[in-house]
C-alpha cells in the first residue's frame, strides 16, 4: 500500500487512482455491515456498489451533523453508524455540543485508532518534528477528542510526551521550563492565555525553550493578528492544524509552507461546494465536504463540515500536490452574521480585535433590535493598559473594514471568561 509520504507527491490523476480504489474498499466493508449508511444510501436510491471513482462520489447524498445527532437520539447511546460489533471498539470520544446542543459521541476501533494516528505522523512529518522534541499538551483530556491522538502520535513515535491536563496555568508553565518543552499543543486562545499568566508573574515565556506552537480548535490559527500575537509572546513558530472529532486529524501547515493548510488527501477526500447551490464550487471558495478513507468503524461520506476555505491553486513550495487551503478555515456556516446585508463571521471581528494589543480578552453579544441584529462587542482590557482611545479605534476599525456599526464597550479587568479547550466569544441573546 502506498503511504502518504509517498502520495503526496502523486500526480493528481494518479492520486485520483488511489482515492477511487480506497474508497471502494471501504464502501465494500461498509455496505451492508454499518446500519447508518446502509439505510441512508438504500433511502436516497444509490446502489454502493456502482461508485467506482471519485466520479461517481456526487452519487452519494450530504451527510450533515444534525443528522447523525439525531440518529444518536434514536437510537442511544451511540447511534447506528458503527460497521463492527459495539465490542470491537475501544476509544470514545465526543464534540463539545455547541452547534446541535448536545455532544456528538464517537467510537473508534483499535484499527481506526491507529488510522488517526498515521494521520498524526503526517501532521508532524509535514511540520518538521525532530526526534529530540518535547511536547507539553495542556488540556483537560476528557471525553473531548482535542490532543488526545496528537499525544499518542508523537508518543508512539518516541517523542517525550507531557500530559498538562488538570493543572493550572501556573503549574503548567512551570512544567514547560523545567522540562525544556519545544512543541506546545492548545487552542490559539490557550496559547495566549499561558503568555498573559507568564506575564503576570513576570516570566518572559519567549526565553523558554518552546520552538513550535501547534494550535487547533478555532480559526485563531490562520488570522494573521492572532498568530503574531503568539509568535511575538513566545518567539516561536505557529503551526495552524484542521481536523473534526467526526472526520480525524486531516490538515496542518507545512514547515515550508506558512498560512496554507494542507489537506492529507491520502486520509481523505476533500470536497469544496457552495453552500448555496451544493454544486461544486465555481472557483474554489466554499464550504469544505470530507469523506475520510481509513475510519472503517465509525466512517463519513460527504460529510459538510461547515467550514469555509479558500482552495490555493499556486504550486506548492516542495511539490506537494494535495489540496491546499489559502488562509485555513476562514469562518463557518453556523456563525456568519448577516449585518445590513453584509456576511461578518466572527473570526473577521478577531481579526480586528487582536490587532489592539491593549485588549486581553473579548465578547462577542448578538442581540435583535427591531428585527435588525446588534454587535455589541466587550473588551477587556490589559489592567494596566492606557484605554483612552481604545472604544472609539476599534469602533472605527471595524466600521472601516467590516461596514457595520458595533457597539463597542469597555468591560472591568477579569470579568470574561477564559479558556482552555474551544473558546466560546459568540453569544446569542434573544
């Protein structure tokens, strides 16, 4: 079987080849043994056995994640997109819930397990990993998918692996410099978090021995104020990573190839449609579709992740030839704004706010004025920061780049939440 250090490099006809076969071979263990897919592909009149290339794949129907939500309802705990026995499985893990309002729970096999894992080992073949380095992974590790097979890939490949769950952010930085940590693993929100600590106590965290900061979660990665925020406070190389609890670990950035997410397409096959139309996107701007091709046990096919990217057409610097993403995610369906008919996402407000180096920490509060949404946007700021024209520039900015009106306010120092896992700045008031 070719590995992905060799596909990567495959002429696109020839990936094409590879994907049509292994996508064959899954539909064949599938079909009939997974009761999920059997009956959504029986039901939308596709006979599995006739996709035989990627071709074909438009055959198949969309897979949303309201849909497998509420086939977990109806069938709990875990629904019935499981190919093998519920005793074949040995991990669990589940989504956070924001977006159907109740975790997603996922069962993996020992031999899709070991599928995340290769997919890890390309994430940290791309990114440079040497031998020598040392990862700190600060999150809870509960139930949540996070970094837990991020640990047991740079473990299994015989890297010095610190689990930072259930500490504080004082012990865990602690932990970073008496260990001479190089690879840190969190949320774009942690990674600052961490530095704002470090600052409190008077620790430069940019002396520390931290080299790379591998981040996932949020679209943070990939906005250029948030990402020199962390370069700056930690003198360190940011690595934007994309992956799903429902569909694996599947992009990173290269060490060679800052601001573009490559898309592992020897794990997957990566679709870009309009949102709109769910045609193939005209020109490679769209929400991102994945049918992974090694999660036998718990698969997805067609799977919209609501998440838009930007597909990069230029050649890579190395000659890779799988899918490249301008920008990473840029933002997601279930978060745009409409604003007196203009698109805003969240990540665009960030974008603005991170810029304001006096601002620590920031909300986001929806509410409906007369049928209109209002953007009321709450800063806290640094304790010892000069706020003096803080409201009024980050109201100007965001009216000059964004074309809307927010309302813009100052909030008393440690009065927002923070967060170790996925932030949650966007709230919605009734």
């Amino acid at each position: 079987m070719i590995r992905g250090a060799i596909v990567d490099t495959l002429s696109r006809s020839e990936l094409s080849k590879w994907q049509s076969e292994r996508l064959s071979e899954l539909l064949t263990a599938v079909i009939p043994a997974n009761p999920f897919w059997t009956r959504k592909f029986a039901e939308a009149g596709v006979d599995p056995s006739s996709i035989r290339s990627l071709e074909n794949l438009r055959r198949l129907p969309f897979t949303t994640k309201a849909e497998l939500a509420e086939d977990q309802q109806a069938h709990p705990p875990y629904g019935t997109n499981l190919t093998f026995p519920v005793a074949n499985y040995s991990r669990l893990h589940q989504t956070s819930g924001t977006t159907t309002g109740r975790p997603l729970r996922w069962l993996d096999t020992p031999s899709s397990w070991n599928w995340m894992i290769e997919c890890w080992s390309t994430i940290y073949r791309l990114a440079g990993l040497l031998p020598e380095d040392r990862f700190c992974f600060p999150f809870s590790f509960g139930p949540f998918l996070g970094f837990w097979a991020g640990f047991d890939g740079a473990s299994r490949q015989g890297n010095l692996c610190l689990t930072a769950g259930g500490m504080s952010s004082e012990a865990r930085l602690k932990m970073i410099f008496e260990n001479q940590v190089t690879w840190l693993c969190c949320t774009p929100t942690y990674a600052l978090r961490l530095a704002e600590v470090a600052a409190a106590q008077d620790i430069d965290v940019a002396t520390s021995s931290v080299r790379a900061v591998l981040v996932a979660g949020e679209p943070g990665g990939a906005i250029p104020s948030v990402r020199e925020r962390i370069t700056s406070a930690w003198g360190a190389r940011v690595f934007d990573h994309w992956g799903m609890t429902e569909v694996g670990p599947l992009a990173t950035e290269c060490e060679d190839d800052p601001h573009v997410l490559t898309v592992n397409e020897s794990a997957c096959i990566a679709e870009i449609i309009d949102p709109q139309t769910l045609q193939p996107s005209a020109d490679g701007r769209g929400e991102l579709v994945i049918t992974n091709l090694g999660r036998t046990g718990s698969p997805v096919f067609r799977y919209r992740t609501g998440d838009l990217v930007e597909a990069d057409l230029s050649p890579h610097p190395s000659g890779r030839t799988w899918l490249r993403l301008r920008g990473g995610i840029l933002g997601r369906t279930d978060d745009m704004l409409i604003i007196r008919g203009n698109n805003v996402f969240p990540s665009s407000i960030e974008a603005i706010v991170r810029g304001f180096t006096t601002v620590a920490e920031f909300r986001i509060v929806v509410t409906q004025h007369r049928e209109m949404p209002h953007v009321r946007l709450e800063l806290e700021p640094h304790p010892t920061a000069d706020t003096s024209t803080l409201v009024s520039s980050v109201t100007v900015a965001i009216k000059e780049q964004l074309q809307f009106q927010a309302e813009v306010l100052l909030v008393p120092s440690g009065s927002l939440p923070r967060f170790e896992m996925k932030a949650k700045r966007l709230v919605r008031e009734s």
